[in-house]
C-alpha cells in the first residue's frame, strides 16, 4: 500500500473526469469509479480489495471531506446565509419530518410488515439524512455556490445535521427503552434534551467564538511569522479544530469544518505576506498610467482576498477525490441482485426523493426544484445512521436494522447519492444564470 | 487521535519557527520542539507519547519528507546537476569511505573494544549515511538552493545514499555469512552485484524513462482534463510513483521523489490553464504602454513557470513540518544520562562530523565548508542503518548493534542533525551572495 495506491487512485479519479466531457460534474465520475473499483471483485479481480480497509487511506478520505466543507465554507459568506437563514430552517424541517413520518408510518410497514416498530423508526431516520458533501460538490464544480439556492441548501443541510442527530439520539433512546425497560422514558428524555442542547449549543458557540478568535489568533501568530505557510497553518488548523470539536458533541466533523470556513475571512490576515506575484506585478506597472494601475490594483486585491482558497486548493485536489472514491467504492452492486429487496428499494427510494424534494417547497422565491433536489444525496451521512442502527441492534441482542432493511437502505443511499448529481447539473444549466 | 492533533502538531510547528527571530532555519525550531514533546514524559507529561507510534501521522510525515524533496527536486535543474555531477560523486565518494574506514578500523575498535569484527562494520556504515532532507531544508530555508555548493551537495547526497544501500547490502552480508556459515562468499557477491545494479539501473532508468514519458503523460492528461487540478494530480502522482519505485528497489523513497522533481518541468503542462490571475492581469493591462506589457508579461511568465511549485507548496505546508517534528520526537534525551556512553558517543560524533567535512575538500571551486557540512547530518537515514543493524543481529541470534553501540549511534545522528542547521545557516550567511 502507500504511495503508489495513493498515486493510482488520484490518477483513476482525474481520468474519471472524463465524465465533464458529456457534462455531468466531476464528483459523479469519481464516485462512478468508485463504483467501478469497489466492485471489480464480482469479475474476481480482487486488487482494490484492500483499499476498502486501509486506515490511512479512510483517514486520508475524511479528511478530504473535511477540507472540501472548509473550502465551501471559505467560499460562503456568513451574510449571505443569515440572509437565508429563515428559509433554510424551514426547508430543513420539512426536509426532516416529511421522509421521517412517510418512512416511519407508511412505507416501512406497508412494504416491509412484520417487523418491530423500532425498525421502522430507523428507517425513517435514515431517509432524513442530507450529505453536504455531494450537492456542495455539485455546486461547486458549476461555479453556482453563491447561488441563493445553494445558500439555502448548504444552512439547511447543516440543519438538517443537527435534527438528524436528534432523531438519531431520540431513536437510539426508544429503541433502547423498549428493548430494555431499564431506561425510564424520562431518563431517554433528560438524554435527548442533552444532545439537542450540545448541538445548539456547539453551533452557536462556534460561531460567536470563531468570529471572536479568529481575528486574535491571525494577529498573534503574525507575530511569530507572516510568511504564507503560517498563514495556511492557521487556516487549515482552525479548520482541523472544529472538526473535532463538532466531532466532540457528536456532530459530522465536516459541521465544524464548514462553521470554520464560514468564519475564517481574510481581513483576519491583512498582516500576514500578500501572494509574491502581487509585489512583482506592482513593480511592473509602476510606470504605467493611473487608470491602468488602478485596473490591476483590482484585480491584485481580489486576487490576495481569495489567497485563502487558493492555499487551500490544492489540498483538496489531493484528498477530495479520494473522499468520494471511497464512497463509490462502499456501493456493493452484488445487493442489487435480489429482486424483491431490490423491488423495495426501489419504492423506497421514490419516498426519499419525494421526502426531501418537497421540502423545496417552502423555500421562498428561488428555483424550488434545485434546493428540493439538493437535499435530496444521503451520501454517507445515510450510511452512518444505517450503520448506527445494526450496531444498536447487536448490542441490545434484537434485530433493529434487519439484513433485508440494511441492504434497501443502502440501495436508497446509492441511488439518491448517484442519481442527484446529473439531474441537480441539468436543473442549474437550465437555469439563467 | 486524529484532526485535533495534527492541528496541535502544526501549530506547535509553526510557534517553533520562532528560532527565525535568532536567525536559526525554522526546520531546527522543529526538529527542537519534536524533541521539547518527545521528552515531556521525563517530566512525567505523557501526552505527546501516542503521537510516536501514531501509523497515520508517521505515514503523514513519510510523505511529508516525500513531498519535500520533491520540492527540492522541482526547483533544482538537471543541468545544473549534470554540471557538478563529477563533483558531487567525488564528494560522495569520499564522504562514504572516509567516516566507513574510521568508524570502522579506528574509533571501532578503540573505543568500545572487545566486540565482534562486524559491529565495527555496521557502526562504520551507520556513520556513512547522509540525510538530504535536512540540508536540503536549510539550503530551501535560506534560499540558497541553486548555488553550486547546494547542487553538489544534494547530488552527493543522492549518490551517496546508493552508495549507503550497497554498503549496507554488502555489510550485511558479511555479517550474514560470518555467523550462518550458510551463505558462501559468491553468493553475497552476486547479491551485492544485483543490488547494485537495481540501484544503478533504477537511477539511470528513472531520468531516461521519466524525461520521456512525463511530456507524453502531460499531454494525454491535457486531453481528459486541463484544469490545475489534473495539472496538480499528475505531479503529485509522477512523485508517488517513484518515491515507491525507488522504495522497490531498497533505496529510500525520497531518492525516487528527488528524482520525479528534477525530471518535471512546466513546459511539459503547457496545455493546462495557467494561473487563472494571469487571464486577469493580462486583462487588465490591455490598454497599457506597450513596455509596461513587456514588464508584466516578464512577470507573468516566471510566475508560470513556478505554478507547479506553488501548487506543491501548500501541502509542503501541511506535511514537511511533521516529519521534522517526529525525527525530533525519536530523540530520547535519556540516553544522554550514561557518561561512558555519552563521551564515547562524542568521540564518535566528532568522526562522523570529520569524515564527512573532509569530503568537502574535493568538491573544487567553491566553499569546501559548506558543501562538507551539508554532507554531516545522518538525520533518518542514519536511524534506518542502526535500526537494520538491531534487527539483523534478532533474526541471526546474535548481537550486531549492542545496546550500548545503539545509544551512540542515535546521540551521533542526533548531534550531526541537531548541530549542522545553525552551523550550516551561520556558513551560507557569511558568504556573499
């Protein structure tokens, strides 16, 4: 393992970039390859067999999406998602509540019967996850993050994050109750106030904070140096540090990664070193006449304003597309094999877009379709809840999730994963810009 | 473990550059505050003890070490070490015999009498290593690496470290046979003539093949994908492919990074996109003085030829910092407590400072100190060669490195790193630019 994986699966993810050729973006195509690597196995070729388990490779990936979040919260401005905050509370709750109640009360007994209540309830809270990380992407790769539509997508997935984390916690804690009876439904409660307060908490405090230190922290280590690798040392540690403090309160670290880029700005750095070419370019127009000199001043301070992003890059060009190779790669199309499960699946995965497509509804004067569908990728934040379930289940020795559900949960993540990035890439090339 | 450290390991990194103020390379500030957090337990202060055998922050510093001489690699040019070639392999040469038949005829034998013949061989190896990472670093630091003294010495560095491999390969053999009786004399010989020759022929082949195949694998990638993401990808990826090519054939994987730096140059990414502020300037000048376009076309081109640098940066940023703090971390300051060990490991410290400074003395025209003294630190290199020795004498039943001639080889490569940075910085400083 080590270097050469490392260089053949970058390689494999720029090929995959063929896919912009036919103008889907190119987060499909690294998960496409994914798919594609992770399922090679079903021909007998067992050679990326091991990167599914290799540690650093996992860690590498997570902290791919970690950065991407950063850079699309350095690319986001806090004013413009206050300015939708509102919209984006209200598409995050009926994002929620819709896919939960359709998965809990309808679907779940109507085509799985037989099964305890509790499964249901996992169900449901499955199909209320939202993966930032696909549609951010998607965005990002059409230039159409400062969009107001995906303003309002962006806070509401994070939103969404908390009340999924609620779910989850108001789940976990029934389920336990009633497999149990040792827990006391006001014992559950006193939990789930916790967590609910932790993730508030955490998000606000985060904020307030943030936009308090940032600026300190900035003028401090200019202090010690202002050479750029401090400058991108700071950045990316902030960064780093919200991860793991969102990861602390049991939040997605790509939450705090997103908060950190929000509040990082570059006025925080005006003491540290300007990009060299800004100083070189100076030198050369110094004789040139004022309205010139005025047209590249423009152009410099824009430039040494996204000098941030910039520094950023090409650490997200490294570890990015291993974040969503390795998702691709947790897709297992054996599972699509049985046709009843898959049947089932299928009908469920038509309540998971209905679900999160509906919440594009109360988004006020934007284009509905866009922020419906935007919603609408469960990535892994899907896997996780469904994996939060099986492990509830084998350690209270009852059958939350059941082999059955686990793999029509799966197809649902997969399916709303794969298909969203083409038709979220149709909606905004349709749209004027 | 995991994001929060990194962000503490990068931030302490970036407090020790403070050593900058008194004039000291920032890489001796890390390698300081690697042994600062490496030895807080004597305090009682356990801390930073997982971070040693953390196995993602030691891959992260791998290839941060990786990464680094590829740096180093791209901004040196091949002709300019075709030029000093003959130098550099007589400083090599000289660099490799003389501190071998010290270490192993003299200061071996009379100062820690009453071992086996081959102890003295594997001590005399240990002493012949050189670490190009940490002169590398301080020739970067001060911006010297395109004198003549710092191509000399990084191209005696590199030939150095096959000569390393083959000494190594060669002692252990002997060391081999001597005990088994197993192995005859031919054998090794043929098994030295292989490695050898893998070395030899990995070298030779890796700047043939690579000056080759990098302008075609330019120009393919440009046809799937132009951006400065590909353009990144398939640096990185030239570099982790012989970084592991290099590792294949049992030289350290730096070499192969050192070499794919060397091999890459921008004309070969001419079809990429530049630096998307160069549309802009050029943009913005449009209506200036033709000799202002001149000056700022000047500008512009240098500024291109240097993307692919500037793209590497960032992730030096993130990575080169942890290899120096963890070659620092494996300093165990306890081992300074015995005086017998520590005047025997001085006496052996100022060999290992001698025959290397003697190597500078055929280097030729230019300032024999500092290519001598570029040649001194044994860095990881030198732990690699004890650490070869400790395990051989395990597998063979024997004792190769006794612990006591453990304790001085690591005082020695720790006093060789630890005192060359400010010598070396006090050297390039003195001379005239």
């Amino acid at each position: 393992m080590g270097f050469l994986w490392l260089a053949i699966l970058l390689l494999l993810a720029k090929v995959s970039s063929l896919i912009e050729k036919v103008g889907q973006p190119a987060v499909l195509g690294e998960l496409l390859m994914g798919v594609v690597l992770g399922n090679l196995i079903l021909f007998g070729i067992d050679w990326f067999e091991p990167v599914k388990e290799d540690d650093i490779i996992k860690f590498l990936a997570e902290l791919g999406v970690v950065i991407l979040l950063f850079q699309i919260g350095l690319e986001s401005k806090i004013e413009e998602m206050r300015e939708v905050g509102w919209r984006a509370f209200m598409v995050a709750t009926v994002g929620v509540v819709a896919p939960f109640v359709l998965g809990t009360i309808v679907v779940g007994p109507l085509l799985m019967p037989g099964q305890p209540f509790y499964a249901y309830l996992f169900l449901g809270a499955a199909l209320t996850a939202t993966s930032v990380g696909i549609t951010g992407r998607v965005f990002r790769d059409l230039g159409k993050l400062q969009t107001r539509e995906a303003q309002i997508v962006l806070g509401a997935a994070v939103i969404d994050d908390v009340m999924g984390l609620i779910i989850l916690a108001v789940v976990t804690a029934i389920v336990t109750s009633a497999v149990s009876m040792d827990a006391t439904e006001s014992v559950s409660m006193g939990a789930i106030g916790l967590i609910t307060l932790k993730a508030v908490v955490f998000l606000i405090g985060a904020i307030f904070l943030g936009r308090l230190l940032a600026p300190r922290i900035g003028e401090g280590f200019s202090k010690i140096h202002t050479g750029v690798g401090t400058k991108f040392t700071i950045a990316i540690s902030f960064c780093l540090i919200f991860a793991y403090l969102a990861g602390l309160v049991g939040l997605h670290p790509i939450v705090g990664a997103f908060a950190a880029g929000l509040m990082l700005e570059h006025v925080y750095f005006r003491r540290f070193e300007k990009p060299e070419i800004n100083e070189d370019i100076e030198q050369a127009v110094k004789n040139a006449n004022p309205e010139t000199q005025q047209q590249v001043k423009t152009v410099l301070d824009r430039h040494n304003a996204h000098h941030l992003d910039e520094l950023v890059a090409p650490l997200g060009h490294f570890l990015v597309p291993l974040f969503f190779i390795m998702i691709g790669m947790q897709v297992n199309l054996r599972i699509l094999f049985d046709p009843k499960v898959l049947l089932i699946a299928l009908a469920i995965t038509a309540v998971a877009f209905i679900g999160k497509i509906v919440a594009g509804i109360v988004a006020g004067p934007v284009n509905k379709y866009i922020v419906g569908w935007g919603m609408v990728p469960r990535g892994e934040v899907g896997l996780i809840f469904a994996a939060v379930g099986l492990e509830l289940g084998k350690k209270l020795g009852v059958v939350v999730i059941s082999d059955e559900m686990f793999s029509v949960i799966i197809i649902m993540v997969i399916l709303t994963t794969l298909v969203t990035p083409p038709i979220l890439n149709y909606l905004l090339r349709k749209q004027p810009a």
